[in-house]
C-alpha cells in the first residue's frame, strides 16, 4: 500500500471515528435512534468498505475489479450519510432543547403562579420583592404597597362551597390583573388575601388606585353556576419612601395593619396608613394583628 492509500484509509478511520463518536451522545437523547443511529452505521460502512473489503473479498470468489468499481462509488455516498446523520442529530439535539426549554418555562411558571388565580403566589412576590426594594432604594422612588383581603369571604364557602369561593378568587384575580399595569407586582398573598406594589407611587396614586379596584369589586360580582355573588373588599394601603432602608416587609406589616383597621372601621373601603401612626403593640382586647395608634395621629379611613 502506498502513500496515497496510507493516507485515504487513515482519513476514512478519522471520519468512521469521529462519526462514531459524535454519534454515541445524539443517540442517548433523540426519539429518533433508530433511523439516526442507521444513518451513522451505514455511512461509517460505506465509508469504510473501500479499505476493508479487498482484504475480505478474496474468499468470496467474486471478481475483486467489481466490488472495488461498485464501493468506489458507494463511498461517496457513505461521506454524505455521516453528514446527513450529523445535521439531522444537531436539528433533534436543537428540538430536544427546545422541548426542555419550553417544559422548564411552564414548570417556572407554575413554581411560580397561583393556579387558581393566575396570579402571582407569596414565594414569587417576596422574591421580586427582594430586587424591586434595592432598586426602588437605589432609585429613590417610592413603593406603595396594598394589602387586599375579600369581606366575609368564608360566608361564601360556607353559603355556596367552596367550588364558589373559587370561582370568585378567579373572577377578583382577573379584575387585578385587568386594572393593573404589567409592571406591576400582584399576588395572591393567602386564602383571601391580596397584594400589589406599584412603583413610583406617590400617597394619592396609591390611595386613588386602591379605591378604584374597591369600586370595581364591588361592583363587579363573580358568576357561578348560574348564580350571582356579590363580593366586597378592605384595603390596606402604605407607602415606602424614597430612600428609605425599611425591608418590603416592614410596608406589607403596616398595609396589612390599615387593612385590619378598614375590617374594624366597616369593611369595604380603604385605609392608608400614616407612617408615624405608633407602634406595633396591640391594644388591650384588640385584634392581635391590629396596632396601638398614637391618639394624635389615627389611621386615614378613606
């Protein structure tokens, strides 16, 4: 064998092995194995019958001329198969992670929505929470945070079942998301209970917003099963100031303490909560969430 045959069969072993290789990992993560992994094999024999069937021939009996006619123009072929099964494994390896990429989105989204509301749930609200409050700090705007909780919202379980009570979780969910901006933060933060965080917001943004879905609300009763219930909500409405190096949870506890006073105060209606209100001890035979306020200086019952 000379040069000339020396390098040919060493560069069909190349191609046969590289195939062979990148072959191995395409197969272990396509559906299509079979119809790649055949591709591979008959490309590889193709390529490589040139080398090996002369020294193979020999004890069939047939004309050795024939064989190395018909495989010196076979081979070529064998060279575009391992291409083919090259391209055709990249394009599934590409689907496959596409199709990971997709599932992971969906399982990202469901870690992190309510399925009953399509809101966001409590661990992705505290979670954008965590950067919105840097950069709302970094920024010196303002958050204006808005605790929502639904008024004798267990009279409609308990009156209708709690298929019901679903069905207006649903229907107040859908309300959120329609008068809100996308920008906006807006989860479902408990059994009944709301919150959204708006940026920028200012004391009468924030009160005027919160008023705006109270009407809406009320004025908006969910459907089910041919029924109408009316449904109501109490609004707790604080504001973080620019600035200010409180954590999100501080604004939450001081929205959700307005919100137990609009519940004390009658329901349905809006409470903006005056940071120099007092302290968070309660009151003697008070509710354990709602505040003691200074007597100077109450809550605003909007």
């Amino acid at each position: 064998m000379g040069t000339y045959g020396l390098v040919d069969t060493l560069i069909r072993a190349v191609v046969a092995l590289a195939a062979t290789i990148f072959a191995v990992p395409i197969l272990g993560r396509t559906r299509r194995r079979w119809t790649t992994g055949g591709l591979f094999a008959l490309g590889i024999l193709l390529v490589l019958a040139p080398v090996t069937l002369p020294y193979s021939i020999a004890h069939l009996g047939w004309p050795k001329g024939v064989w190395l006619v018909l495989f010196s123009r076979l081979d070529a072929l064998g060279f575009a198969l391992v291409l083919f099964g090259v391209f055709r494994g990249l394009r599934e390896l590409r689907e496959v992670g596409e199709k990971l990429q997709a599932q992971n989105e969906i399982l990202k989204e469901q870690a992190s929505t309510d399925a009953l509301t399509g809101l966001l749930n409590r661990r992705e609200a505290d979670s954008l929470l965590q950067y919105g409050a840097v950069r709302a700090r970094q920024s010196s705007n303002p958050l204006g945070f808005v605790m929502i909780d639904l008024d004798h919202f267990k009279s409609v379980n308990d009156s209708f079942g709690h298929a019901a009570g679903d069905a207006v979780l649903a229907h107040v969910g859908r309300i959120l998301k329609a008068e809100l901006r996308s920008s906006d933060i807006v989860a479902r933060y408990g059994g009944e209970e709301f919150l959204i965080v708006v940026a920028e917001a200012d004391e009468h943004k924030i009160v005027a917003l919160a008023e705006s879905l109270r009407s809406v609300i009320a004025d908006s009763p969910a459907e089910f099963e041919g029924r109408t219930i009316e449904q109501t909500a109490s609004f707790g409405v604080s504001i973080s100031p620019a600035g200010c190096e409180a954590s999100f949870k501080d604004a939450i506890r001081k929205a959700d303490a307005a919100l137990y006073q609009a519940k004390d105060a009658g329901r349905n209606r809006v409470v903006l909560w005056n940071e120099e209100a007092g302290d968070w001890a309660p009151t003697a035979g008070a509710k354990s969430k709602l505040p003691r306020l200074a007597a100077d200086r109450p809550l605003k019952v909007l």
